[in-house]
C-alpha cells in the first residue's frame, strides 16, 4: 500500500499587516513544527515581506504572486493607503484576483485545504470548484463575534438610545456595549452600503466554509467560543496565539547577526538604569489627526515615564510636533518612525506597558509578553477589543476621554494620569498580574499537550482523512478556469 500523502496546506493572507502576520505566524507553526507543505498566495509587491518573514529566499517557489488590480494606485497593503476611507474600495478589488487564483489551483496537486482570510470571501468558491475545504482565518477573537451576533439578533443598535447609552447584551447581560463601539456605517440603525456588503459576504462565505481558524485560545474566552460552536458555524478551531510560534533558526540567526536598531539600544540603557519604559503604538492602519498627536505628546512628557513611541505618520506637521518633544524629553523619550519589531520591543525587560489601539494582535502579544494595556481604541472592532481587555479578561486599564465617550477626544491629563495609574498604581498593580496569570495560559495553550497545540494536530488529522476520502484532487479532475 502506498504511503498516505503528506499534508499540503494553502495560506492567503489579506494584504493588510494585521491580517498576513498572523497567518505567516501559522505557516511558521505549521511548516518548521509540523513539517506540513505549504504555499503561500500573495500579490508581488507582499512576496518579499512573507519571504522574509518565513527566512524563504524571494524567489522561492512555494510563494505564489497573483497580479495585484490596479485600481487603487499601485498600492498592495492597506498600511500603503492614503485614506482608510479607501478599505472598501481595496478589499474589493481582491476579487478581481479569483481567475489568477483559480489558474495557480490548476497548476497545484494535491491541496488538502485552504485557509484564507475571511475577507477574501470569493477563495470559498475558488475552493468549491476544486473540492478542496476552505478554512476562514480570522484574526480577531470570539468575543467580538459573540458580542456581535447577539446585537444582530437582538437589533440592539436599532433602539432611540444615544451614542453613549449603555445597552445590554442580553445573551451575556453582565456585557454592556454602546453604539459608539461600533464604527460608522455598522452603527446605524439600518445599517447599508458598500463596506456592509462587503462585511456580509465575509461572514456568509466564513459560514459556508470548512472551519473557522481562530488567532485564540479556549481558556482565554471558553463562553464566547462555546457560544459561537452552539449558535453558529462552522466550527471554531482555535490554535493561538499565533505569535508564540518561533521564528525559524534562518531568521533568528539574521537577527542575530544585524546590528541592533538603536530603540533597542536604547531599552537596553534603560533596563541598566533601572528605568520602566511604557511602549506607545497604534498598530500598522490608525490614523490619527494633529491635534491628538499633540496632546498625545504633551501627556507623555508630563507623565515623566520613559517611553518609547512608534509613529506611523510621515508629514511635515506630525515631524515639527515629534522633534519639539524630542528636543523636550532628552534621553527620557524614543520617538520611532520607522517599522519596527513589535515582539521584540515588547518582550524587552524595561517594558512594563503597552499604550496600544487594541488591535487583536497587539492584544495577544500584550498578552504573551505580559505587557499590561492601557487601551485607546480607534477604529474597526477595537473598541470592542478595549471593552474586552478591561471589562472582561481585566489586563488593562482605559485611556480617559473628556467627554466620556468611548470615541471622545483624549486630552494629555487623560493620557498622563492613566500612563501614571498603569505603571504606578494600585489598578495598574491589579491587571499587571492578571496579565502574567493570563500569558502563563497562553503559553501553555501552545505548548506541547496544550489546548491550541491539540486543536492544530485535531484539525490536520481530520483534513487529511476529508482528502482521503475525497480522494486526490489532480489537475485532471479540476475546474477548467481561465483568467479574463
Ligand atoms: O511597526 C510595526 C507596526 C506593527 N507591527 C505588527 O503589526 C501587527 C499589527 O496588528 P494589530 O495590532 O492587530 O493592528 P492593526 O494593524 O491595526 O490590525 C488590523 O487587524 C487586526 C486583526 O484583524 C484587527 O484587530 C485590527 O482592528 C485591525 O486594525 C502586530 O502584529 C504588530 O506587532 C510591527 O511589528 N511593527
């Protein structure tokens, strides 16, 4: 009898920095842990940050560049966009992609699934064509959709309460949302329009799919994924957090031989002074207006921590505002306008908190890292995410509005006095060591024997026997497609 086939996984990252680490983070699990094949889907210009990313040479042939549509000015990432006001337009246009994915399908044998982001919803019927199962990456985690199906269900947002009125959420009636958690168009009472359709067609293709793959773990939100197992499909597999999955030696040894940028240097210096460092970012998409990055300044010098602030933004106003503070702070402040590793800050000893927008993937890291939040949310589910991090799983405290509002303006003494409680205070005490308790979990959910570790083995034996009793998916016997 010939000898089973070894597993063949496909991984299409959505071509935003938020969406494709994580997904390279389970290629990194799945390729150097569990010795599985893979290929890599991507557009050009994304082949060589996921080369990179997995110590692969650029031209490796088990990366896969589709033609990007050219609609939106060359641009193949949503942190390259002008405008977030242009998202929709964007990941719309990935559509145009299916033919050029369809042909790559052709050319591939033996493909034992596909895992895709959630937003590239059109790979479900690319991968129905071919019978190959399609898995829905989904970095975000199980609260939000919980959260989120409860207030569809129960036409929360549709009542007279205003922006700011707390609504209970009936399946979990200790939650209490607003409708300012939810961003515009999805705050309406009757919501429409193109960024709804698109977010419709997400979670209809995601309900159709194979699985869901989720970036979680079980001991971290057990009611919200036992909710979604119960109410919804498909099933939740959850295998994070993916950050935890190691580095191949090829990248380590790289990083070990480059020189260290100089904000690491400068953490070192302040780990030898014996100084705290919180760490300041909002993720690779926000954007922020020069008014709040002013105040964002003034509070973080009248706090008097070190701190170490990663901006995103490039223009004149924003570089006169950051070399005033610079020419203000001394030594005590590192502002970084360049990409940066943020696994690697954040597991730096002198880092002790995390000013953070709340992407879901900060979140985690935050997490494993053991780096308490002090939660800022600024757009898609991040205010969702904060509501998490401080009302639920407790490991953060949240930045001070000055008019309440979860969306309002934040002025410095809103920032200074929460920067001071997270690094000094008794509150800050508290969700310091609910976040070790916490990033103890999540280390032993992907360790050997643990929840994700077992969930990721559970769903690679129960894909390979879908192939083998499929049978093999040869060119032969696939969709005949052409791109137009
Ligand atoms: O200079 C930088 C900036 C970012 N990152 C990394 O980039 C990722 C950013 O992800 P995240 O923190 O989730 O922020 P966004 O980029 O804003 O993520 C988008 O995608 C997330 C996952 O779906 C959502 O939770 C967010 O709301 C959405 O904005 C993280 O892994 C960071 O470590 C770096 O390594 N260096």
């Amino acid at each position: 009898m010939a000898s089973p086939q070894p597993p063949h996984i496909l991984l299409f990252p959505f071509m935003s920095k938020g969406h494709t680490i994580p997904l390279l983070h389970l290629a990194r699990l799945l390729l150097f842990h569990r010795r599985i094949k893979l290929t890599l889907i991507t557009t050009t210009a994304n082949r060589p940050f996921i080369a990179h990313f997995l110590g692969w040479t650029t031209d490796d042939p088990n990366i896969i560049d589709l033609p990007f549509p050219t609609q939106i000015q060359g641009i193949e990432s949503t942190d390259k966009l002008p405008s977030m006001s242009l998202f929709t337009q964007f990941a719309t246009a990935t559509k145009l992609m299916q033919p050029h994915f369809e042909q790559a399908l052709n050319k591939l044998s033996n493909v034992t699934a596909i895992v895709s982001d959630w937003f590239l919803s059109w790979t479900l019927e690319s991968a129905n064509k071919f019978g190959i199962p399609r898995l829905s990456f989904h970095g975000m985690n199980n609260y939000v959709d919980a959260v989120g199906h409860q207030v569809f269900m129960n036409q929360l947002l549709s009542g007279p309460e205003s922006d700011d009125d707390l609504i209970t959420v009936p399946g979990f009636p200790w939650i209490k949302i607003t409708r300012n958690d939810y961003e515009e168009p999805f705050n309406q009472r009757v919501p429409t329009g193109p960024s709804i359709d698109f977010i419709n067609e997400s979670i209809t293709a995601t309900a159709n799919s194979y699985g869901l793959v989720s970036n979680s773990f079980y001991e971290l939100e057990p009611l919200f994924i036992d909710y979604l197992n119960r109410e919804l499909k498909p099933k939740v597999w959850c295998v994070g957090p993916l950050c935890l999955a190691e580095p191949p030696p090829e990248v380590e040894a790289r990083v070990d031989h480059q020189q260290q940028p100089k904000w690491m240097e400068w953490l070192d210096q302040k780990l030898a002074q014996e100084c705290s460092v919180i760490y300041v970012a909002f993720g690779s998409q926000a954007e922020i207006w020069i008014q709040q990055l002013e105040e964002i300044s003034k509070g973080l010098e009248e706090s008097q921590v070190s701190f170490l602030w990663v901006v995103r933004k490039n223009d004149d106003e924003t570089s006169v505002v950051m070399k005033n503070l610079e020419e203000r702070v001394g030594e005590r402040g590192m502002i970084v306008r360049e990409w940066v590793d943020q696994i690697e800050i954040l597991r730096h000893e002198s880092v002790k908190g995390f000013v953070s927008h709340c992407g879901w993937n900060s979140v985690l890291e935050g997490i494993c890292w053991k780096v308490p939040i002090l939660a800022w949310p600024m757009m898609a589910e991040q205010h969702l995410n904060a509501r998490m991090v401080v009302e639920e799983i407790k490991i953060g405290l949240r930045v001070e509005t000055c008019d309440g509002s979860v969306r309002g303006f934040v002025k410095a003494d809103g920032l200074k006095k929460m920067v001071k409680e997270l690094m000094e205070g008794e509150k800050g005490k508290e969700v310091r060591k609910k976040v070790e308790d916490i990033g103890e979990g999540a280390k032993k959910a992907m360790a050997e024997g643990g929840s994700s570790w077992r969930t990721l083995n559970e769903l690679i034996d129960e894909l390979q026997g879908v192939r083998n009793s499929n049978g093999d998916t040869s060119p032969s016997t696939k969709g005949n497609t052409t791109p137009s």
